[in-house]
C-alpha cells in the first residue's frame, strides 16, 4: 500500500491561497498571490527535488492540475527532477466537469471520492503526492485518508485568504517527525497523522 502525502505552502496565519503568483486564485478578492515567492532560495529549492524524487504518481485538485498542466507539459529537459517526474507519472484529477484532460498520463477522478483514492493507495507502491490543492486536501482529511504532511510556513502575514485547515476541520492528531529552516526563514516540517487528539488540562 502506498502513502498518501500533502505539500501544502502556509503564511503564518495559516492562509493556503494563490501562493504562486498574482493571478493563480483571485477568489474572494484576495490581492496577496505570489506571497511564497520572495523566499523560494536554494534551501527551499533542496526540499522541493528531495520531496519529489519519492513520488509514484499524483492526485491534484482541478485548479492545481489546471496550472501545473499550462506550465509543465512545456518543460521537456529529461534532466529536470520535477518536469521530468510530472511529465512522466501517473496523475490523477478530482473533478465532476473535467471529461477530457490533455496532459498525458492523467486520469480523472469523478466518483466516490473516499473509495477511489483508498483504492488508489492500495495500488501505489510509493507516495502518491498531493502539492497544493487545498480545496482536495480538505475533503481527504476529513476522510482521514492523508498520512504525512509537508508543511511549509512562510514568515508573513496576509489577514485575508482561504485557510488550509479552516473552520470545521476534523480533529487531528500529528508527530513530527522531521524538519528545518530555511536561510530565508521558511520553516519546514513534516508529521504524521497520529489519530484523534487527546486531552487534559494543566
């Protein structure tokens, strides 16, 4: 069975939206996208290759499987670690309106969404990776079907933006289980999902 992973980029008020760029989600009115950008230094650069160069396949929401497919297809060098790895795998869209994707090598995902991604664990030897996504994401924690997350803290402060765990979110327990700090301050940590909190009182 494999492991079911997310890398998710969050501000320290735990804002997920548009970290990419100005124009990757404006939903809301959010003006702040692109705000991960500024700290992307050779340290970041590391974690991103070693991260990808664990993956099997990829299971993306609509909208990050939109951008990733306007932008990867184009990158041909085989020597390149992420192209090379997206270009190459399997992937795997969550998606009622999606009927005929162009990048190959995906699937689409429109059923169950629970039956269909445990399934697709069983059958992915290695880590089938999530990478933003958040709107996914939620609904797979909710399912209690996300292992380890990689989460990424950028030192800045939005005030507005759509949260990775918002309001609602299903009671989780993590460990961690390793992590650094970036020369430009970018603190990465990862944890394993543990199960339901525990609780006392001091």
């Amino acid at each position: 069975m494999g492991k079911l992973t997310l890398t998710a980029f969050v501000t320290l008020d735990g804002v997920h939206q548009a970290p990419g760029g100005p124009e990757e989600d404006r939903s809301g009115g959010f003006e702040h996208g692109g705000w991960s950008v500024p700290y992307g230094d050779d340290d970041f650069g590391r974690f991103v290759v070693d991260n990808f160069s664990r993956v099997e396949a990829f299971l993306l929401g609509r909208h990050t499987y939109e951008i990733f497919a306007g932008y990867w297809p184009k990158m041909t060098d085989p020597a390149d670690p992420i192209a090379s790895k997206l270009n190459a795998l399997p992937k795997y869209v969550a998606s009622s309106t999606l009927t005929e994707p162009a990048w190959e090598g995906t699937t689409v995902i429109s059923g169950d969404l629970g039956k269909e991604v445990a399934a697709l664990k069983d059958r992915t030897e290695g880590e089938l990776q999530i990478h933003g996504s958040a709107l996914l994401a939620q609904s797979l924690f909710a399912l209690d079907l996300i292992d380890t997350l990689h989460l990424m803290t950028f030192p800045v402060v939005l005030g507005t933006g759509r949260r990775l765990f918002a309001e609602g979110t299903l009671p989780t327990a993590f460990r961690r289980t390793g992590g650094t700090v970036t020369g430009a301050g970018v603190a990465v940590n990862t944890y394993e999902r543990e199960g339901r909190p525990t609780y006392g009182s001091y």
